[in-house]
C-alpha cells in the first residue's frame, strides 16, 4: 500500500513529457494499486535510491511519490545535473534552477521549485445539503514556491512558502484556515542525514509535510488550497530490506490571517513509529512479485470539534488519545496488485467538564485492494476492487466503549470520496476501480463505490462534520458516489484536470433530509 498525491491530477505530473501514473491507493488509494512494485527501478534523476524502497516511485520509502515533481518538494534530489551533459539539460528550461552550484566544488547548492494552481469547484448540494449553501462555486489560487540548500552531503535546509486566494459565490468554509492564507512559512527544515550502521540515516525537523501513514487516515490534505503540515521531528533508518520511521508531531496552526503567521496547534498531536520489511522476492506467472510487510504505531491526540462524538440529540465534547496498532501487506503477486491494511483503534474519551467518566475506546478499520494492470495493451487499462470497513459505535452509549473509528488528520479524499461528504468513519465502501490513457499525456480513471454505514445505531459522518440525522435515518445504505477523472499532461509542467462526481443518496437518507448533488472541479496546475 503506497502514498499517492491526495487528488488524482496530482499523480499525472509531467515526467518527460509523459502522465506520470503513480501509486494512489491507501496505500495506493484504491484508484490505482501499486504500479512498478514488480522490480526495482533505478533511482530517478531527481529521487535519493532507496534501493527495494523505490518501489512505488519511491513511496514505499515512506516520503511520498518522487515523480515529477515530488509530493514534499524536499524529497527531490536533482544532485545528477551536476554530471549530466549540457545537451540534456537543454531539453528542459528549468533544470537551470535546479542545481545551482554555490562553490567552485559543487558541494554546496541550492534547488528552486514553484507551483501555480488555479481549481474551480461547483457543488449544487454540499455535503449533501447540509452546508447551508446551493450551488456553490469557490475559486481557489495557489502559489507555492521553495528552496532546497544542500551544504555538503550530510546537510540540507529546505523552505516553502505559500500564498493563497479563494473566492466564489455561495462558498463556504473558508473560515477554516485551509483555503485562505497570507503570505507563510509552509514548509521549514533541517535535515542532518548520513550512513551509519549499514543504513541511510537521517533526522528531519522544522514543519514538514508528513505522508508515512495509510491515506485511509491521514494524508497531505491537498485539496484545499494549504496543505496540512507538522511542527517536529521525525528520525528515519533506510537499510537494504528494512525501514524505520520515528516521528512526532504538532499540527501546524493555520488559522491566524496576518502575513508569516503561522504557529503550532499544540492541541492536536501525532506521534507514532512506522516499519517495512521488503519480503523475499519470488516470480508467479513468470512475473516478479514483491511483498512489503508493514507493522506501525499511530498516536493521536486532540480535542475540539474533531474529537467530538455523536448523542442522541447532538453531540458531546470533549478529548481523546488514539492509539492505532496496524498491520498491512501490500506489492504485487505476479500481474496482480494487492494490499491489505487492518488497524486496532484504542485509547480513550474525556468528555468536556468532568461531569461523565472517561470511556475506553475499541475501534477498528479492515482496507483491501486487488487489481491487475493489462501492460500489454498500449491504453494500460487497470481494474481493481476496492473494500473498506471502519467501525462505528452508538450514540445511545453514555458509559460504554467508544467503537467509532477517529480519522482527524484528513484522510485522503481520493481514497473514497472526492466531495468530501463522506469520511472514514462508520463506514462499508465497496467498488471497483479502472483507469487507463487512452491518448498520449491523457490519464483517465472511474471510481464506483456503494457505502453503508457499518453501525446503524452510529451517525453518519463526513468531512470534519457529524450529520445531524439520528433517529429519523432507517436502514445501513447510504448510496453511492460515483467519481472520474480525466487528466490532460498537454505540456512540460502542465496539467489539465477535470473531476466529475456525484452522491445517489438511498431512499432512507433522502427521508431523512440527505440530498443528491452533483461535484465538478476543473484544476489547472503549474509546477517546475
């Protein structure tokens, strides 16, 4: 299971002219599961080798695509330019920003990166009716821009900053501080790395994109226009069939409005230790496979509206630690792309005012994937089944254990539902998966999965929102959310995108107030 962008353009970036198909599904969100995991490319011009970790485009390293770009900037390395002919390096204007050698030795040398995206998005019922809005379009610009100082081979210190713009008519939740941001520090940091112990070490601090985790539960959240970043550490030990990833972390505060204003939300917390062990490679059907056993620790804490949970009449404050113990195997077996995720979610509610006992939470989430790629064909097509189960609770409970499964850290919209009406919460999704390039440069991909809530007696929950339907809603299904994607690679750099989606509410949900709506998003992107 890889680490993909968090929207499905994001994986088609320019990789010499070319779609770029990425891994996107939880891990690799379920639209496409674990491409090139077959064998071991060599390291791209712009990624560190990691060895068996390349797989995945480099996700399986836990940093997130390495593409073209990559998904954290910082995780490029465009060290190669300094030996590659003056021809090649011709054949893309931007490689002149690149590698910028600061000394007579090259040891020292600075790497521009930039991102312009212009994203329309029209809903004509949000959040199934219950935004408050009809018909919404919010027009949203980013523009992000970073610098990557790599002083010798040991040391780097890389800054980001961002500057974003939203409007429309009848938008809403802007007041979140995802849409809207004064000039910032999004990224800053400082990383010390080496070899030590037969591995390829390294310590990363300052805030940082954090992508180590199945995007089932946490991702970069880059559908908005900020991204979600972390103030902290995390350590990182790469040897040639194993890895360890360290970590702890802040959630960065992206509320305050005034310029370079940015400070860390010391009220939500994530901390945890993440491993992988390539598996022993074997050949089926004359193909070579490729297992990853992962094995990790999440921990959350945070309180606020996110932690809050569902009662009979509302909702009830308070705050919770998550303690995610998970398991999950993913590559390929021969033609077919596998991955298989299960999580144990415990720890515990404090409800607001010490006037109820601390509850226990048990909790859970079971995700799959099972594709197959037609490589022979030219269009690539890709079928793959996606299943996914998070547990849910009851809100007539007052004492017992909490059984709702918390993802307060965004979980990749992609992975399930690109409208974001819909969360990893109390919820059975079902469906398949197929994508394919019909055309040069041109990414298409359908997404069809039917939801029921796995608890009826639970709420129904999207993004960032408990609905208010209790126990006027009858019956498990929900409907189904219908996606596509359509992704044009018409220049070096740039990226067309179209994402057409909708909600089928079920007759049980349209009693209790749910309405179908339409989602169209048309991004245009800008990157070097």
């Amino acid at each position: 299971m890889c680490l993909g962008h968090s929207a499905w353009a994001d994986a088609a970036q320019a990789d010499n002219g070319k779609i770029a198909r990425s891994q996107i599904t939880g891990s690799p969100s379920a639209l496409q599961a674990h491409k090139k995991a077959v064998t071991t490319p060599p390291p791209a011009l712009h990624g560190r080798d990691w060895g068996v970790f390349n797989a995945g485009k480099g996700v399986a390293a836990g940093f997130g695509t390495v593409g073209a770009p990559g998904q954290p900037r910082w995780a490029e390395d465009w060290i190669g330019l300094a030996t590659m002919s003056q021809a090649k390096k011709r054949d893309d204007w931007f490689n002149r920003l690149k590698y910028i050698s600061l000394t007579d030795k090259g040891d020292i040398w600075l790497s521009l990166n930039g991102e312009e995206r212009l994203r329309y998005i029209f809903e004509n019922q949000p959040m199934m009716g219950a935004a408050g809005k009809t018909n919404a379009s919010r027009v949203l610009l980013r523009s992000q821009y970073g610098a990557d100082l790599h002083i010798g081979e040991h040391i780097r210190a890389y800054a980001e900053f961002l500057w974003g713009v939203a409007g429309g008519s009848n938008y809403y939740g802007y007041q979140a501080g995802t849409q809207r941001e004064r000039l910032d520090l999004q990224q800053g940091i400082l990383e010390v790395k080496g070899n030590l112990l037969g591995a390829k070490m390294g310590v990363i601090g300052g805030r940082q994109v954090f992508l180590d985790a199945p995007v089932s539960m946490q991702s970069g959240r880059d559908l908005p226009n900020v991204q979600q970043t972390w103030d902290g550490f995390r350590g990182y030990a790469v040897w040639k069939r194993f890895r360890v990833d360290l970590f702890d972390f802040m959630q960065t505060n992206k509320l305050p409005k005034d310029v370079f204003a940015d400070g860390t939300n010391y009220s939500a917390r994530m901390y945890g230790v993440y491993t992988s062990t390539a598996l022993p490679n074997f050949s089926v059907m004359r193909t070579k496979s490729q297992l990853f056993a992962d094995v990790f620790f999440l921990g959350y804490l945070f309180n606020g509206a996110p932690a809050a949970i569902p009662t009979t009449t509302g909702t009830q404050a308070g705050s919770t630690r998550r303690d995610n113990a998970g398991l999950r195997l993913w590559g390929n077996i021969g033609p077919f792309d596998v991955s298989l995720t299960g999580v144990f979610q415990g720890g515990e509610f404090r409800p607001a005012g010490g006037g109820s006992p601390t509850r226990p939470v048990r909790a859970y989430a079971v995700n799959g994937v099972f594709g197959w790629t037609a490589k022979s064909l030219k269009e690539k097509p890709s079928f793959a089944l996606q299943a996914d189960m998070f547990s849910g609770g009851s809100y007539h409970s007052k004492d017992g254990a909490v059984g709702t499964f918390a993802t307060p850290y965004f979980p990749l919209p992609y992975y399930n539902d690109v409208t974001l009406a819909l969360t990893s919460q109390n919820l059975i999704g079902v469906g398949p998966v197929i994508s394919a390039t019909p055309l040069p440069h041109v990414l298409v991909k359908l997404h069809v999965p039917f939801f029921w809530r796995e608890s009826t007696q639970d709420a129904v929950y999207g993004t960032g929102k408990i609905y208010s339907w209790r126990n006027n809603l009858s019956g498990g299904f929900i409907g189904a959310t219908p996606q596509t994607q359509v992704a044009w690679n018409f220049a070096p750099h740039w990226t067309w995108t179209h994402d057409i989606a909708g909600l089928v509410a079920s007759r049980g949900m349209r009693n209790a107030g749910a309405k179908d709506g339409a989602f169209y998003m048309q991004t245009m992107e800008f990157k070097f």
